[in-house]
C-alpha cells in the first residue's frame, strides 16, 4: 500500500496543475467576445458583496487575478494571493494594464488555506472558484476571519462542480488534471465533490461567520448558457455564498 499523500505533495500536485493550465485558462477568459460582459455582471456580483469602497480586501487563491481586478475596479485596495506561479504571472501582466481608482491589485505567492499576512489589516475576503479546491476549509475561513476587522465579510463564488464525483466529470478526460485530482488528493479536498453548495455555506458558519447566505448567480449561468463554459466543464448554476464576523 502506498503511503499517505502529505499535504504538501497534495498541494504542491495542484499548485502544479493550476501553474501549467494558466495560459489556457487566462486566455479563456479574456475571449473577446464575452470579456465586457462579464466585467459587468462580476463588477455587480461583488459589488453588492463587498463593503462601502475604499475597503481593503484579500483576494483569495486569486489565479490569474480576475476578481482582484474587477474588485479594484470598483475602487477597492486588493492583495491576491496564489501559490501557483503561472497564474501569478498572468494576474500581474494584467495588474499592470488597470487604471483603477485606489490602484491595481498588489500580487504575492501566498497559500489561501493558511495566509501569512497581518490580522485585522482587511476589511473583506473574497475567492472565486476557491472553496472546492481548498484542503481544510474549515480551518483556512477560520484563518481568513483572524485577517478581518470587526464586522469583516467573507465572500466566495462558487459552485457544485462534481457532484457526482470527479471521476465522473468530463473534466477526467483531460489528462493533466486527472492526475493532479487523483484519488488520494480528492480525498484531502472535502467540497470538491459536494452535493450541495450549501456544504460550503455550512464551512463558513462552521468557522464563525454569522448571517450567512447564499444567492443564486442568475445572470452568470445565463452567460455561460449563450457563451458556453471552459473545455471539460458542464454549464453550473454558480452561487455567492457570503459571511460576516460577528461585531
């Protein structure tokens, strides 16, 4: 029998997977025809998410910094972090193009399950696609509440992506990811085939956040309907699923 997975080897697996699947993934959401549209529709998203501008927010598992920039866009001072490179190297390439009100996202390599930044030096957190691939998620909202001020919000996107497991997704047939989500990293990944997105909601009262709530992304699942979705993925109903620290 081979020997555990160690959460290192989980995470540098993945960290790996994402770093190598950035080009394609970036330029899949930089596609022309769609870019503008959804600018607008994630600026609303996070705009009735977020705080009163200018707040400070951290941009979990930022990828190649599409929120962070949207969510600077809106005049709000953002740090996203990632540990994978790739997608770091994207999120600055487009950090350096943005006018934004406050200034663009400030990018550094960062673990979004443990990050290492002061406590209480933000307002929000927020993460997009994050939830289902985070190992200890109860724990790592757990560590984002200690970076808030009182009254401090989380907010995640995201959706039930493999609900009838990943080994069942169309996703499997690309060959890098099924190796990076393997059996032994699934199993270290508690949401990533949840039934229900309210098992994330339930992660983030679990961790002490109060009033939370879910809404369901309408107009996002419209776009992806008449735009389609990446390569390897089905059409989702995507959900905001916010929080706040009590206080």
């Amino acid at each position: 029998m081979s020997a555990p997975t160690t959460t290192g080897a989980v995470q540098d697996r993945i960290d790996a997977y994402w770093t190598g699947r950035a080009p394609a993934y970036d330029d899949h959401q930089q596609r022309p025809e769609r870019r503008d549209l959804d600018r607008s529709a994630w600026a609303e998203v996070w705009s009735d998410a977020l705080p009163s501008t200018p707040a400070d927010v951290l941009d979990v598992g930022t990828g190649s910094g599409h929120v962070a920039c949207v969510v600077a866009g809106l005049g709000h001072r953002v740090v996203g972090i990632d540990l994978a490179e790739g997608m770091l190297e994207r999120a600055r390439q487009h950090a350096a193009t943005l006018d934004a009100p406050a200034g663009p996202p400030r990018f550094l390599r960062g673990d979004a399950v443990a990050p290492d930044l002061p406590a209480g030096s933000f307002d929000a957190v927020v993460g997009r696609y994050v939830m289902w691939t985070l190992r200890e998620p109860v724990d790592a909202v757990r560590r984002w509440t200690r970076l808030l001020r009182p009254g401090g919000v989380v907010a995640v996107v995201d959706s039930t992506w493999f609900p009838e497991g990943i080994g069942a997704g169309a996703e499997t047939g690309i060959d890098a990811f099924a190796t990076a989500y393997d059996e032994e990293v699934r199993a270290a990944l508690p949401l990533a085939q949840a039934g229900s997105i309210e098992a994330t909601a339930d992660v983030l009262r679990e961790a002490g956040l109060v009033d939370v709530t879910v809404t369901p992304l309408e107009a996002l699942l419209e776009l992806d309907r008449r735009h389609g979705v990446a390569p390897g993925h089905e059409v989702r109903l995507q959900h905001l699923v916010r929080g706040r620290v009590a206080g």
